[in-house]
C-alpha cells in the first residue's frame, strides 16, 4: 500500500475508492452537490448509495484474500518484491529474435487501426478544437465519435484502443531493457500513435492514465519510484485536466474551477459517484432491472432474450433527454456497485464486491507469479491503470469481450512464436 510501490490493489483503493468514491459520496450525503444530478436524488438514495460504498471498500478487500488463499498464497508482499526484485527477461529467446517480427507486425496493425478510427469519423473532434468550434458542437461530436461511429467498433476499440498503448509500453519495457534504438524508435512510434487513439475525441483522461501507467510500469520493473514523482504527479494531472477544460470548454470565469458545484472540480470529485446515485433512483422504481440483458447484442440474438441498452446510457436518458436526443450526452460511468444494481438489484451489490475482488485478486497474482518478460509488464501495467472498478459490472466482469480479445491477440503471438522458433531450429 506505500504509495512509492504503486500497483494494481494500491491504486484501486487510493484512487478509485477513497479519492473518486468515498469522499464523492461523503460531500454528496452532505447536500453539498447543489447543481449535480445527485441532488435531484430522495435522501433515502443517498442513504443506501453512502452505505453501499461503505460495503463495497470493505467485502472488496476480502473477495482479495479469498483469492490469496484459493491459490494458497502466504505472503503476497513477498510475492510483490520478489517480481520486482527479478531483472527484466525476454520472452523466448536472448534478443527475442523469434517473437519481435509478430510484436512489429500487430503494432503496424495498431497503427493502420488508428487511421481508419480517424478516417471513419464524420468529425474529429480533436481536430475541431483546433478548429475553434464551440463547446457545444465539439460536445455533439465527442458523442458522435463514440457512439456514431460508422466504422467497425472492434478494429477502433480492440486493435486501436486497447492494443496500441500495450503495445507502446511494451517497446518502452524492451528498451529500458536493452538499450536498444530500434526499441525506442518503436517506442516512440507507438507513443505517438496512443496520444492520437485517447485523445481522438477530446476525451482528457485516457492520455493522462496512460501516462500514469509508466509509474506502474518503474514500479514493476525497480521496485518502487521516488516520493516526489508521485506526489508531483497528484499535483499535474488535476492541472492537466483544468487546464485542458478550459481550452475546450472555453470557461470564462476563473473563479468557478474552484466550485464544487461547476467546471472542472465538480467533475473530478462527482463525475464517477453521481451515477451509482441515479442507479439507485430511477431502478427499478423507474425503470425495470435489466437482468444481464445489456451484456452483448450478438449473445442476445443468439440466446433469444431482448437486449437492452446498459445502465450507463439508461439514466444518461432519464436525466438529460434532451442533451441525448441533441447526440451531446453520452452514459455516465459510475462504481461497478451501480451497475450491479441495475441489473440484479439487492443481490448484485452483496455479491459483485466479492466477486470483483476474488477477480482482480487473480488476475494481479497471475502476473506476479509469470515470468518478467516486456509482454507480461505491457500487459500488466496496462491491466493495472485501466482496472475498471468504475466503469461496468456486466459488461466488464462478467462478460468483457476486449479484455478477452486482447489477451487472445498475445496468446496468438507467443504462439506463432515458438512455431517460429521450432521451424529454424529444425531448418538449422
């Protein structure tokens, strides 16, 4: 838990449960959200969104030591500092020779993903800012990007969205390795091509997580970072994110950034608490709950149920239907406790704590008891910044076709690897 040690259950509790989630909610429980879709919200819902998270911060933890004991781990401090503690080894070979024409080829496919995203928008919003369009024509566009996109959403979420900053983590991990200028070069390459894929809608907090991520990756690779990177990290990214606020939102009073009830700051502390409140309002008093049924439009057709859009995009409707009939709102992502609700109510929040839990608990110990290859850190880091505690529960925990596709797309390469491998073996 040393904030100089940053890892995947450290940043889980710091970040996304006591700074977005547990204070959010305290000042929420408070009336001190005044211009926020929480005050429309009866006293009753804040009661049982405050005491839901209070449960979520405490059966979270306990779903992790159930999985600690099931793999009958002693000591996962240990386990912790030894992978840090081991040197960075190549995947299959000294200079990984076998495996890097597979690493270039599916990054080249991640670039040529990333140009089509672009190519297949109607509007790119990034390119509009620079344009000098208005906020509310940029905003129509961000939801245009999203969720009218009219090209395939698997090339744009799959092969340019998720596999493009794993890959520029893993060229960054082969060049901290080896020194190597064809590394960085790749590195390079890819960072670019990441900064271009998370900005593409003018969406601030990707790039800025992204980033976030090479502290994971020194921690993994050394051990720990010093102090002072992270504080000075707490302290740049909220100005990042003020800063680009104001660039794109074009906000003329100053004075409102430091409002709870306005601009950046009352998105930063109630942006991720305000729809487990809405969650907890409008089902099933207003909406009935969705079963499962939001889980995927293909495994809908194929099992004969009707499918219904998820939670996130539900209250989005119910709150601002005239912003979402005008394409400028999006969903509004909240504590998977949320969406847990909306889809099986009382027994999905007592349920989805543990399971979560016992989920990322595996998955962290999985990566700790590997191997400590670039490939396994690419994939590590990547995993450990984008954990998804806020976003859904259905369609990340239960059924999360990306997450599934991309650890597909590295099992296919470690294949086509050793077949590599085995075929010049056998011709020398």
């Amino acid at each position: 838990m040393a904030l100089t040690r940053l890892n995947m259950i450290s940043y889980i509790f710091y970040f996304y449960l006591v700074i977005q989630t547990f204070i959010a909610v305290l000042l929420a429980v408070n009336h001190l959200d005044e211009n926020s879709y929480i005050a429309l919200c009866s006293d009753e819902t804040k009661i049982y969104a405050w005491l839901s998270v209070l449960y979520a911060m405490i059966v979270l933890p306990l779903g992790m030591l159930i999985a600690t004991k099931l793999l009958n781990v002693t000591s996962v401090k240990s386990l912790f500092n030894q992978y840090t503690f081991n040197h960075i080894s190549n995947f299959i070979s000294r200079k990984d020779s076998y495996i890097r024409i597979f690493l270039y080829l599916f990054s080249v496919l991640a670039i040529f993903s990333t140009i089509y995203t672009l190519i297949k928008l109607r509007h790119a919003p990034l390119f509009a800012v620079f344009e000098g369009f208005d906020p509310i024509i940029l905003a129509k566009y961000r939801i245009e990007a999203s969720r009218g996109f009219e090209g395939n959403i698997y090339i744009k979420n799959i092969l340019a969205k998720m596999l493009t900053p794993v890959m520029a983590y893993i060229f960054y991990s082969y060049w901290r390795n080896t020194r190597y200028r064809k590394d960085l070069v790749w590195f390079l390459i890819m960072f670019v091509t990441t900064f271009f894929i998370l900005t593409y809608n003018i969406a601030k907090a990707p790039f800025i997580e992204f980033l976030i991520g090479f502290i994971f990756l020194s921690v993994l690779a050394k051990g720990k970072v010093k102090l002072r990177t992270i504080l000075s990290c707490a302290l740049i990214a909220p100005f990042l994110i003020v800063l680009l606020w104001i660039f794109i939102m074009g906000l003329d009073d100053i004075t409102k950034i430091f409002s709870l009830n306005y601009g950046p700051l009352k998105r930063i502390i109630f942006g991720q608490i305000t729809g487990l409140f809405l969650m907890l309002e409008i089902f099933p008093s207003s909406h009935e709950f969705i079963l499962g049924r939001s889980v995927s439009r293909i495994l809908s057709a194929l099992f004969g149920f009707q499918y219904i859009q998820g939670a996130h995009r539900i209250i989005m409707e119910f709150v601002n239907p005239a912003a979402v009939k005008l394409g400028t709102a999006g969903v509004m992502c909240t504590l998977f406790v949320g969406d847990a609700w909306a889809n099986f109510g009382l027994i999905g929040i007592l349920i989805s704590p543990i399971y979560v839990g016992i989920l990322t608990q595996l998955f962290y110990l999985y990566f700790l008891k590997s191997k400590k290859t670039p490939i396994h850190l690419g994939l590590f880091t990547y995993l450990s910044v984008h954990n998804f505690v806020s976003a859904g529960f259905v369609s990340v925990y239960i059924y999360n076709a990306g997450i599934f596709a991309l650890v597909l797309i590295f099992v296919i390469i470690a294949i086509f690897a050793k077949v590599n491998r085995k075929i010049f073996q056998h011709s020398v």
